[in-house]
C-alpha cells in the first residue's frame, strides 16, 4: 500500500485510461502478482497471494463492502488462490463449511488453523471461476472436490457424514473418562487452540487443558499492537473458561509466515530461519513485557503457564526468565495480583535437542514443536508444497530427536510433551508412550481419537 511502483500504476490508469478506482486496483493487483508469481525465487512467488489479498481488500473498501469474511450471508464452501492466516482465524465459523486453496502446503499454519478449528480443507486444487455459486461437495478425508454432485453421488456422500456422524458419536462416550493406558500410565491430553473463540471446542472435547494457545493471533487480529489491557482480557476470559485447568500460553510467534504489517519486519531471503519469535521479543522488549505483564495478571484468574517459543540456547532461556522476574518485581511494586506460574520453553530446533538437558535444569517443561522440528532437522521448508511429499515427521531423525528430549528433560526435571501435529497422529501414540511422553496437546477434535488410542494400549 505505500509501496510508489503500485500506487503508480493505479494513478496512471484512472488519468490515463479514465477508468473507475476499483477497476485500477485491480487490473494492478492481477498485474503485480504475475510479476511475483514469474520471480525465480520461491519466496518471492509466495507473495503473490499477498498482492491479491491486499488488492482485493482495498477494492472491497473502495466499493464499500467490506472484507468479505464477515459478509457472508449462509454458510459456504469457501474458495481461493490462497489464505493467510490472518484471514484464517478472522472467518465466522459458523459460516464456513469448508475451503480449499489453489496454493498453500498440508503443514501450513493455514492448513493446521483449518484443523483447529475443525473445518474440511482441500489444498492445491485447481479452482475455476465457473464453479462459483454451485453446489459441492468437499471430502477432507481424501482431499477431493465434487462439484455438482449427482443423486447417486450425493447420497454416498451424505451416506459417508451420517457414519462418520456415528463415529464421532460412539467417541464422545469418551468424555469424563481418563486418559491412561492399560498398564496405568497416565498421560495429560490437552488442546491447541488459536484465539479465546476455540475454547469452547476444547470443552466439547472435553479437553483436559490447553497445551498451546497461539498468542500471536491476538496481534494478527489487530490493526495495531494490542494493549495490556486487551490481551489481558483475553488471557483471563480463557483461563476463566478453563476452570483451573491448565492453560500454556506461547508467548509471540510472529515472522516467517505470520506476518504483521504494523511491525515492519523487513524481508528476509529465509523468513523461517529468520527474524522471528524470541528474537523479536527480547530485541523489541516493550513488546514483550507488555504481553509478559498481561499473562501474569490473568494468572490471577487461573492456571495459566508461560511458553517461550524457538529457543536455540541457555542464554536466550534466562534472559526471558530475568524479564519475566523484572515484570513480576513491577506488579509487586504496583499491588497487582498475580500467581507465581509455570515457565517452559518450546522445543523446535536441532540445536535445542541437543542441549535439552542444560535447558531443562532452567525450565519447568517441554513442549516438542514437531512442525518446525520437522522442517529444521530434514531442512525441508514446510510452507512449499512440492515439498510434501518428502516432509516426513516420521523420519528417523525426528524421532530419535523427540526421545531424546524426553530423556533429557525428565533427567533435568522437566516434563515433557508434544504440542505439534505429529501428537495427533494416532499411529505413533504407543511409541510416544513407550518414549516416555508425559503430555500430548493436539487440535480439539482428535482429542478422543487421542483419548480412544491411548485407553486402548496394554
């Protein structure tokens, strides 16, 4: 938007072609995003979805229609050339029936939103414009498109929700239940969430905790920094909900493909091993302990625990920790309640596995970030989706990383557990109990199908 080349170009169209604004903003965003989308290199091709997004932003403001996330009349199968976050966790739920992308990757945050909140999504389809406005069906199971279904096809579909209906159905007489194995080995099944919306999916589920609550949707939500007193809110509304249970907390994670335009983060050759996370936190610490305070008066109101993400050393562990023990002095001084909450860190780099043991003598627990643990050990970016079919959480490497966190942490006094997607998958749930997992923490609804492998291990 205050970049001179477009601006340029939409003004020499309106005064040299006497065309309408909207039409100049257009032709210019469609003319800018093939110019990115011709580019070599592969990060710079992603932002061609970030032309068209703000393009098609502004032409909805020029009309006077708004953001057509939050126009939606019925519900809908939602269709795109891609979705950024930020636009993901803005959607009305209720109006969502699913989406599909004509880009994008399996692991992308976009992709694992779309799990959270338990909407179908299809990935790299071939969208056409003629299928606008018709119906269809979305299969999340296999990935496939139906568009304008035949009886026949309709009614083996509908036949396909109404058992998978039946299914979910026999898993909620799951809920109440423990989560323990035969033997007896107790393990803690908590859920990630994205925004204070998603606790609600947490206690259908029956949630035990929240192992992983996305704080950085607070400020992909927001058109600028959002204030103590906001995030605040937000933190004590879902520890409230949460009724003493736990509630781990990340602290911010933006950068790489979590971009907030009011940081005004400057582009990276190498976003994801870039200026992100902790690093921008104890660089810009206002921000910090702005977030830090807001956490630790919500702790007033519940179980609240505080997670640092991306951690590469001893060092970045105990300059958080000496924040975190300034802020405290602060509310202290001021007669402000808080509790005293647990401190952990979020294990995503090889270089963090291999110090795990010196890490867990500073912290109260792990929680193994198996996404980017994935993409940093196999050096394989999570975001391309050529890549998909070698990005193998399953790897060797991957997990003999995970078993030896686990070690090392309960060797240093820590508990450990696994907040990235691999926790869901149930075909490795015998093996994280053999490693000796302490907590999982997936999205809230493969909580029972969770639950459900574990109860069934001897």
């Amino acid at each position: 938007m205050e970049d001179e080349d477009y601006l340029d170009s939409i003004y020499n169209m309106i005064r040299g072609e006497l065309i309408n604004a909207e039409y100049a903003v257009a032709a210019t965003g469609d003319n800018f995003a093939e110019m990115f989308a011709q580019m070599d290199d592969a990060y710079m091709q992603a932002r061609a979805a970030d032309v068209r997004d703000i393009s098609e932003r502004l032409v909805a403001v020029l009309c006077g229609t708004g953001t057509d996330m939050h126009a939606l009349g019925e519900p809908v199968i939602l269709m795109a050339d891609d979705l950024a976050p930020s636009e993901t966790v803005q959607m009305d739920k209720s109006k969502i029936l699913s989406f599909v992308t004509r880009h994008g990757s399996s692991n992308s945050h976009t992709a694992i939103l779309a799990r959270t909140m338990n909407i179908p999504a299809v990935i790299g389809i071939d969208i056409r414009e003629e299928w606008a406005g018709k119906t269809a069906i979305v299969d999340g199971y296999t990935g496939t498109v139906i568009i304008d279904p035949d009886e026949t096809t309709l009614e083996k579909m509908s036949a396909k929700m109404r058992d998978d209906e039946r299914k979910q159905q026999l898993l909620r007489e799951l809920r109440g239940k423990e989560t323990i194995t035969g033997s007896g080995k107790k393990i803690h099944l908590y859920a990630n969430i994205g925004g204070v919306s998603d606790v609600a999916q947490v206690l259908q589920n029956d949630g035990e905790g929240i192992g992983l609550f996305r704080s950085e949707f607070l400020y992909l939500e927001s058109d600028t920094f959002p204030t103590e007193e906001e995030q605040f809110k937000a933190y004590k509304m879902v520890a409230q909900n949460m009724a003493g249970k736990k509630v781990v907390v990340r602290t911010l994670d933006i950068g790489a493909d979590k971009q907030v335009d009011y940081f005004n983060l400057e582009k990276e050759d190498n976003p994801a091993m870039g200026y992100r996370a902790i690093r921008i936190c104890l660089d810009r610490q206002e921000i910090f302990r702005t977030q830090l305070r807001a956490l630790l008066r919500a702790s007033a109101f519940g179980n609240i625990s505080i997670m640092f993400p991306m951690i590469i050393s001893v060092q970045e562990v105990l300059e958080s920790k000496r924040i975190l023990e300034e802020v405290k002095t602060e509310l202290r001084e001021q007669n402000i309640p808080y509790k005293d909450v647990e401190v952990g860190i979020m294990i995503e780099t090889p270089a963090a596995v291999w110090i795990s043991e010196e890490l867990a003598k500073e912290v109260d627990f792990f929680s193994i970030g198996t996404n980017d643990l994935t993409q940093y050990t196999l050096a394989i970016d999570r975001q391309n989706p050529k890549l998909d079919s070698i990005y193998d959480p399953h790897h060797p490497a991957v997990l003999r990383s995970i078993r030896m966190v686990i070690e090392n942490g309960h060797r240093g006094g820590a508990w450990v557990g696994i907040c990235g997607e691999l926790g869901a998958d149930t075909s490795l749930t015998e093996t994280f109990v053999e490693m000796g997992i302490d907590e999982l923490s997936v999205s809230p609804s493969f909580i029972l199908p969770v639950r459900e492998a574990v109860r069934n291990l001897r």
